[in-house]
C-alpha cells in the first residue's frame, strides 16, 4: 500500500502540483544565478579589455621583456648542458676510457663561414705573393748576375 492510495486523487493531484511548483521555482533560481554570473564573467572580460587597451604600451613591454627572458632562460640552459656534457666526455678520456670521442664541432653559421672564407682568401693571396718574390729573387739578372732586382726587397 503506497501513501497515495490512502489520499483522495485531489491531494495526491495537490501534492504533485506543490512538487512541481517547488521544482519549478528552483529551476528559475538556478536560471537566474547563471545568468548572473554569466553577466559578471562578460563585466570581467569587458573590464580586462578595457585595461588592456589603457595599459597597451606597458604589457607590450612586459610581454616582450618575458618573452627576452624565456628565450635567454632556454639558451642559458642549453649551453649549461652542452658544457656538462662535454666536461663529462673529456673527463672519460682523461681517464682513459677507450672508444670516447670528443664531441664533434658545430657547424659554423654564416658568420663563421664568411670568416673563414676570408681566411682562405687572405692565405692564398699571401702564398701568391710569396710565389712572386720567391721568383723574382731566384731569377737571373739581365747582366747575368744572381742579384736580386732592386724592386724585389721582400
């Protein structure tokens, strides 16, 4: 026997009625709450927007300063861990240990390859002048001589 077979149809119709209602105005209640906070997050973006676009030079500046100072943070420990490894390489072979290889060179960069072909460029020209003289002095005078020219002083 359930407690509503013991009710006249009207108070177990009255009662549903009450439940729904009570249903019903906690729904709106939860509606209500949501839009309100619907509107603070909309106040909350609208306020940072705002900031945003009167504080503009200086969150630049800040935003490209972190960003400076991420990308310095990641070289610093880049090259932190490339030194460690390369002390632990050489220390392996100070101590003897076979079939460890120094750590190859980088490949240079733009940079590096200009200096060197300008190197490259100024030890060849130097060994040409050296070739020159080197002639000249090793050629006979006119007069058949084996002094040198006057103008082949080196």
């Amino acid at each position: 026997m359930t407690a509503f077979e013991s009710e006249s149809p009207n108070q177990v119709r009255e009662q549903l009625e009450q439940r729904a209602n009570q249903v019903r105005r906690q729904l709106i209640s939860d509606i209500d709450e949501l839009s309100n906070r619907t509107q603070q997050v909309g106040r909350l973006f609208t306020g940072v927007g705002d900031y945003a676009k009167r504080h503009k030079k200086p969150l630049i500046v800040a935003s490209a300063g972190l960003a400076l100072v991420s990308v310095a943070l990641f070289s610093w420990q880049r090259a932190r861990a490339e030194r460690k490894e390369r002390r632990r390489l050489w220390s392996q072979i100070a101590l003897g240990l076979a079939g460890v290889q120094p750590p190859p060179p980088k490949a240079p960069g733009i940079l590096g390859r200009s200096l060197a072909a300008l190197g490259n460029m100024l030890v060849a020209a130097t060994v040409n002048e050296v070739r020159e003289r080197l002639t000249r002095l090793s050629e006979p005078a006119r007069d058949g001589s084996r002094e040198a020219p006057a103008h082949a002083n080196p």
